[in-house]
C-alpha cells in the first residue's frame, strides 16, 4: 500500500504525522478549556457570563461532530476550568490580529496560563483558550509545537494551544474541529495567497472538509484525513498502479464500514484519491451524492495546494461555489488525469483503469 511520503517538516499532505509536534489521534487524549477575559472587558458585562456557555459552544458542539467524523473512534476529554482566567493587559494591547507572528501568539498564549494560576498544564495534551465575547480577538490561531511548549510561571507547559477569538461565534464547533485538526497534523487546504486567475482561496478544496471552507456544504473530512487519523484503516482502501484496473463499491465516507477510498499512487509523493460522497451526517447540506477525486500533493506546503480536488471538466484549478455541488463526479461521469480514468457508475460503484 503506498502512503506518501512529505519533505516538508511544517504541516503537509503526507501520510505520516508528525507525533513529535502533533497529538496522536488513535490515542487517549485529554484537554482543557479555560476562559479569559481582559481588564477592560470582563466577563460579568458580557452577554454570556457563563463559561459553561463557551464550552458548550465550541467543545461540546466540537466533540459531537468528532463522534460523528471520526465514527467514534477520536477519544478526547475536555475539562472545562469553571472559571474565568483574567488577563493582565487590555484585550487590544495583544494586537491579536488575522496575522500574528508566532511570538505575539506565544504571549498571549503565556499571560492566560500565568493567569490561571495553579494548574498543571503539564497534565493535559491540548490546551483551548477562549476569549470572552466582545473581546479584541478577531480570529483563532493553532500552535503546534509539542516539542517546544509554553510554560506557565508554575513551570508546567504545553505546546498544542488553540486561542479562540470572535470568529468562534458563527462557527462553533466547525471551527474546534478545524484547529484541533491542524493539533492532529492535518494542514490547511485553502490557499494562503490567491494566484491570479483563480477565483478564490477555495479553488483547490471547494466545499469539501472544513480543514478548507469550514462553512462548506459538505464539511466532513476527506477520506484521506481519516486514513492518515488511523479513523480509516489500510483494509478499507484499495489500490490501483499502472497497467492495473477494476471496480470498487464505495460507501459513503460519512458513514462507518466498508470500503472507503481509491488511492491511485502517481509515485512516492503524489497520488489521487477517490471517495464517495453523501448528503448525510455533516454532509447532510451536501444535496446530491457523487464520488470525488482529488490530487495529493505531499511535496506542497500547507496552504498552497497541497490537496487539489479534480473537476470532471479538464480545468487545471476547481472553480467552484463552495455551496454547491461542483467537484462531484455523477453517475455516469467518466474523468481522466494522468494516465487515469476514473468513471463512476452510481450509488459509489467506480471503474477505474490505469495505463
């Protein structure tokens, strides 16, 4: 079975996570969601004093749609410290703005934990802070660097942080599954800076896995996301070089069971994918079912195309709505890359043949 393999130390699209920097997603994991608000904003005048209230809207909203995806096989435990944490500056003077320098984001990360007083940080594998609502923190940043935490003044540290800002209120828990993916080693699939010619940072993902276009209308994670997660396992996969072909029942990635994916290795480091998809669990705004194809790119960073869906038109670059249902190949539908030819025949039935 081929998994690629990445160069790339930061975040990519090759099989292997890195658990030297990242969480382990078959593994045991604990966490812990504090709240913090700032001297000149606190949590009393807010419209949610609660800090029950932020959890249950991103950590409790964020581990049901895990149980969901992952087809309960991610344990995760988050604590809720049933407090608020207040900062010792103004929630402006962070300057925590879309784009942060990897130092601000520690400071921030460290006058939180130094706020929190005695608490062993040390325990817990991830780490999840939550701006009060109304704050100055627009956005919501991942660290991941487990080998190079940041320390509380008590001496305990930890390395996978996600600081939650505004944006955590329209997206709840889409947006805990998107930064706790980046935790898992899963990188960024829409596009950093837009090339001309493309229509928008979506082009390369469409309105597949919330790791691209979190308010996707089919936001579960790719099939490829799951077998790297071990949430797939290698004998659901199967595998077509050159001069080999055949056909292969699919059933839906959102559902557990079965044969989930096609990988069509190009070589080492690139390869295509297919999976089919339906409009159920968190797919459910999908509104057709259809297969997907996609390009795995491990040599290409995060953020710049390391995965690319393929549209059965011959376009280079998807231009699709994010909302709709382009990128899906219908019943009938034949599409060609690459010395393959892919045709799905419905209801998750592919023929696949590889010169």
């Amino acid at each position: 079975m081929t998994k690629y393999t990445s160069p790339l130390d930061d975040l990519n699209a090759g099989f292997a996570v890195d658990l030297s920097s990242c969480a382990d997603a078959r593994a045991d994991l604990r966490a812990l969601f504090l709240c913090v608000d700032f001297p000149n904003r606190r949590a009393e005048s807010s419209p949610h004093p609660e800090p029950r209230w932020m959890y249950d809207l991103l950590a409790g909203d964020g581990l049901r749609l895990y149980e969901s995806m992952s087809c309960g096989r991610l344990h995760m435990t988050v604590e809720l410290l049933d407090r608020w944490v207040t900062m010792p500056k103004n929630d402006a003077d962070y300057g925590m703005e879309r784009v942060i320098s990897w130092e601000t984001h520690r400071a921030y990360i460290k006058d939180a934990f130094d706020a929190a007083g005695d608490v062993d940080f040390g325990a817990y594998d991830i780490v999840y802070v939550a701006a009060v609502e109304g704050s100055a923190v627009p956005y919501s940043p991942t660290m991941a660097a487990k080998n190079w935490p940041v320390r509380a003044k008590n001496g305990t540290g930890c390395g996978l942080v996600v600081t939650f800002g505004a944006d955590m209120l329209f997206r709840r828990g889409k947006l805990f599954c998107h930064e706790t993916g980046h935790l898992l080693g899963l990188p960024d699939l829409y596009l950093y800076d837009v090339p001309e010619g493309v229509r928008d940072c979506f082009a390369h993902c469409g309105p597949f896995d919330l790791m691209g276009l979190i308010e996707g209308s089919a936001p579960d994670y790719l099939g490829y996301h799951k077998w790297r997660l071990g949430w797939i396992d290698d004998e659901q996969v199967r595998e077509f070089g050159p001069g080999e072909g055949g056909e292969v029942t699919l059933s839906p990635v959102e559902e557990p069971g079965g044969i989930k994916l096609v990988n069509l290795p190009l070589d080492s480091e690139n390869g295509y994918i297919a999976e089919y998809r339906a409009p159920v669990g968190m797919d459910g705004e999908l509104g057709r079912d259809g297969v997907i194809l996609y390009r795995i790119s491990a040599a290409v960073p995060n953020g710049m195309g390391c995965v690319t869906l393929i549209p059965p038109e011959p376009e280079k670059v998807l231009r699709p709505d994010p909302r709709s249902t382009d990128g899906l190949i219908f019943a009938g539908v034949t599409v060609e890359r690459d010395g393959i030819r892919l045709t799905h025949r419905g209801g998750g039935v592919v023929r696949v043949e590889v010169e």
